[in-house]
C-alpha cells in the first residue's frame, strides 16, 4: 500500500491582490485525504473553503506551499497539463448544475469523454452506464429543461463520474434544492461512497456535513479543526 495521500496540501498558501491591497484567501493549510474518504469542507463565507477547493480541482494553483494530487505536484504543471489532470481525475458537481440547455442528457454526460478523445461509441455506453447508476436511464433522450432539479443534479453527477475521477468534488450539492430532493441527492452521494468513490463535499450545512466520515473547518484561510464526523451525531442524523 502507497505511504502517499491522494490529496496532499503543504502549507498551501492563495493570496490576490484586490486593488492596493493583498487578499490572503490561504494563509498556510495543511491537510491530507486518502483514497476511499468522506469529507465535508465548512467554514464561513470568506474562510478560503471556495479557493480549498478550487486548489483541490486544480482549478487554481497555491501562491505558496504544495499540492500533490495522486503524487503529482500540481502547482509546477502547466495550464494545459492541469486541464488534462483536471479532466482525467476530478469530477466537479455544482450547486447551479452547469449543464448545457440545447442538448440531452446523454450529450451532457459524455461531454467530458470528448475532451479525453474516447470513440464516439464507447462514450455513449460509457454516458449511458453513468446515467443509468444515478437512476436515470429513462431520461437519456431528455433535456435539461424537461427535469426537476432533482433529476438535474443527478445528470450533473453523472457527468461527474463517467470519467471514472480520483475525486468528486461536489460545492454546495444540495443548495438549490429542497430539502427532500437534497436528501434524496446526498442519499445517492452516500451510496457513490460505499461504492469507493473519494467525495469532497462543500456546504454551510451542518445536516448535510454529517453525511461525511470527516469534516474540516477553515476560519481565515486555517483549518481550524479536522474531525472525524461522530457515532453520535450519525445516530442522531
């Protein structure tokens, strides 16, 4: 078994200049996660969880310190490299969905397999085995318009993990939803876990952190504290 974390940050540091002053979204995190973990980042708005994750999706690179990504350094690695990186190992899943309205959702879902230069052939099994595990086999031929939001989001998951990603980053999943259909959606997040999948899960919801084995607050641009989710919040969830 490797010594290496997945996700490795080493004093990772973001700052952005805002006018004439520096903005220090990260002032110096430290944090691992193992392949197969749970964990949901919380913190206030203004915490740095948004750039966390942004660094995490090798959407943006550390000003300082490291981030290995399955024992790549990712802030040396060029921005075609880190989209390449980005597209092979992190499946993203937003709280606005990001789909594309004019085409059905097996279009979408196999949109990342295009970029990866997958036959046309295989990705379109590819697309429709990622939608059928999100239980919307039947829906393949349909557009975004003609869902719920529930059925949107599950699109989006699909398209999230028909690349087969190291890592599914999901940033406020639930946070256009109400609450029965955000549960339904974390129930499926729970079920993409027992799976094997690694999850990174953003929200400002304390009922929706426990659905994690793990949580990490950041209060400016620190982690303030790293713990496992407890027995007795999981009973009482």
């Amino acid at each position: 078994m490797s010594e290496r974390s997945l996700i490795e940050l080493r004093g990772v540091t973001k700052v952005y200049p805002m006018g004439d002053q520096i903005v220090r979204a990260l002032a110096g995190v430290d944090v691992d996660i193992e392949a197969g973990e749970y964990v949901a980042i919380m913190g206030p708005s203004g915490s740095g969880k948004s750039t966390m994750m942004n660094i995490i999706g090798c959407l943006d690179i550390p000003s300082a310190g490291t981030y290995d990504l399955n024992g790549q350094n990712v802030g040396k690695l060029s921005d075609n490299e880190l989209a390449a990186i980005r597209n092979r190992e992190v499946g993203f899943v937003f709280q606005t969905f990001n789909l594309l309205p004019r085409v059905t959702c097996l279009q979408n879902v196999e949109l990342p397999l295009i970029y990866s230069g997958m036959r046309r052939s295989d990705r379109r099994e590819a697309a429709k085995k990622a939608l059928e595990d999100v239980g919307l086999g039947d829906r393949i031929a349909h557009k975004p318009n003609e869902l719920s939001g529930g059925q949107r989001q599950r699109v989006a998951i699909a398209r999230a993990l028909v690349t087969q990603p190291s890592i599914i980053l999901a940033d406020e999943p639930t946070g256009n939803l109400d609450s029965k259909t955000g549960q339904e959606i974390m129930g499926l997040m729970d079920a993409l876990h027992r799976r094997g999948n690694t999850i990174l899960l953003v929200t400002h919801e304390e009922e929706i952190a426990l659905h994690a084995e793990r949580v990490i607050r950041l209060r400016d641009g620190l982690v303030e504290s790293d713990e496992a989710v407890s027995e007795r919040a999981v009973v009482q969830h």
